[in-house]
C-alpha cells in the first residue's frame, strides 16, 4: 500500500507531497512538529502533544492553524489512511509561504499543515530491548529548545556524529559538564540509591512527553525520581543510564564514548521502568472490556 500524506487540506500519495520553495519552514526553519506514538491505532499521551504543540506556536508568534480538535481529525485521519496500527504520526505547521524577508507578518501568511504517519514496531517485552551505546557531544543549539521546532540541524549533526561511530545517540553537555538532554530523547540515570536522575524542564530542554509519562510511573512503582542536572562524570559512573522519546520508549543505555555502564547489560530500574511504560501502552491498545 502506498503511502498517504496530508498536506494544507488535501491527502496525496507520500511521493508526490509538496510545499513551496518560498514555504518559511523550507527558508528559515520557521516551523513546529510533533511525533506521537500510535499504538493499535491509538494516539499516545494525545492531551501532552497537543498543549506542547500549542504551547510551541504561542512562544514562536505563530497562529493556530485550525482548532487543535481539527488538527486531531487530521492526525486521525493520516493515520487511518496509511493503515498503521503500532507506529508514529508526525506534524508539521509552518509559519506560511511569502517572498523570503526575514521580517514576518501573520496577518500576511496562512501556515502550512503536513501529516504523515509510519509503521513502526513495538518491542515485544522489556527484556528484549538491548542496551545501547551512545556518545557525548557538545550542546550547541540555540537557547529555546523548550520549543519543539524543525530546526534540528545540530540534533542531526549530534546523532548523525554518533551514528558514524556506532552509537544509537548523542549526550549532549554544556559548557560547565552537565548532560542537558539527548539530540532526539531526553537523558536520564539511576544513582547509587536505585533514585533515577533527570534535569529539571527549562529553555535548556524539551519537555519530553515520555519523560513526562515515565516521572508518573516511576512514582507509581515507588521509584523516586530527581529532577537535577548531572554531569557527563556522573553519568559515566553511574549504576545504570536510559533515555526516553516517543520512538524510542525507554531505552537503556549501558555504554557511553568508552565507559561501560553498570555491567554493560540494561539495569533493573530501567527495566522495570521500560516494563512498566510497555504495560501502559498496552493497556490503550487493549483497553479493557
Ligand atoms: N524527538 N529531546 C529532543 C531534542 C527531542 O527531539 C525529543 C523527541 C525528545 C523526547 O520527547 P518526546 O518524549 O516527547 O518524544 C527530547 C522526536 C521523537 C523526534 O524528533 O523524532
């Protein structure tokens, strides 16, 4: 089957999908998205993409498109029409399509809506993810990366650093030490008290919807969690590291640049905390009857 996009109103084969060439995201990276999990045809932790999606357009100046409820259906719909069941479906909105000028005006432009939507896998139970390596890169985006918006060219430089040396991801740290958050996830420990770690939201991070998820169900199965920064040192020794993203649910991470994490292999803790977001995920696909 092929696939289907949504864009500025109409669904079109994937391929033959197009924006304009004057369009400011394509010139000035002048755009927000969102990437929401799908499981048996259900969005995951809709409300949280939905208010940070909003939340991103009001800090960037940028108008509703249409009413979030609108923006629902058309996710809805992707999805629907690309037949995915366990997967991802990601939007884009665009500030609009002008002569390029730095200097916008919104009562000039009409954004732009892209939908898309993939099959993507779900692992099977948490003991069958492995541990990943990843590797550390200095944090050098802009001072806004609360907001989710398309311009990721140093989250791809990061990933794509890791990529070239067999890592799965890039911790990022600032100019003190401290690991801010990942190029496509957020960043996490366990330290030697079994208390998982995590740098507290600011403009420094996005606020991820699956840590957010994970903060949850870490206290409901009696996990403390603490929100402070940790350095790359720290990380280095401690007894277990994860990191969390819509697509990547809760991965352990058991290497990273060329320290081995605990015993190398994925820790109870964030075993247990994989265990239970898979669970969680589940029970939408199943909700019971
Ligand atoms: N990335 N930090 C960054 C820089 C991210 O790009 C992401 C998500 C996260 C985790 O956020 P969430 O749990 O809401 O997915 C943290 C998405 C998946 C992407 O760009 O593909």
């Amino acid at each position: 089957m092929s696939r289907v996009a949504y864009v500025n109103g109409r669904y079109v084969p994937h391929n033959k999908a197009q924006v304009s060439i004057d369009d400011r995201g394509h010139v000035f990276a002048d755009g927000v998205y969102e990437v929401t999990l799908v499981v048996g045809g259900r969005m995951i932790d809709l409300e949280g993409h939905v208010a940070r999606l909003e939340r991103s357009l009001r800090e960037l100046d940028m108008p509703q498109p249409m009413s979030s409820r609108a923006l629902i259906h058309i996710m809805n719909q992707t999805i629907k029409r690309n037949r995915v069941k366990d997967g991802m479906v990601y939007l884009q909105v665009n500030r609009g399509t002008a002569p390029r000028n730095h200097v916008y005006d919104n009562d000039d432009l009409q954004p732009s809506v892209v939908c898309t939507a993939k099959s993507v896998p779900l692992p099977s139970d948490a003991d069958a993810v492995d541990g990943v390596k990843v590797i550390s890169q200095p944090d050098i985006r802009w001072g806004r990366v609360d907001i989710k918006t398309v311009s990721l060219l140093p989250n791809a430089l990061a990933k794509t650093a890791a990529a070239k040396e067999g890592a799965y991801e890039a911790f990022l740290v600032d100019d003190d030490g401290y690991v801010t958050e990942c190029s496509a996830s957020n960043a996490w420990i366990v330290d030697k008290d079994g208390r998982v770690v995590t740098r507290p939201l600011s403009n420094e991070i996005l606020p991820g919807i699956t840590r957010d998820r994970v903060i949850k169900l870490a206290e409901e199965n009696g996990i403390e969690v603490v929100e402070r920064p940790f350095t790359l040192a720290e990380a280095k020794s401690a007894r277990e590291a994860f990191l969390t993203s819509t697509t990547s649910f809760v991965k352990p991470v058991t290497q990273i640049d060329d320290v081995t994490i605990g015993n190398g292999h994925p820790g109870t803790v964030t075993r247990t905390l994989l265990g239970a977001y898979l669970n969680f995920i589940r029970e939408i696909r199943q909700p019971a009857t």
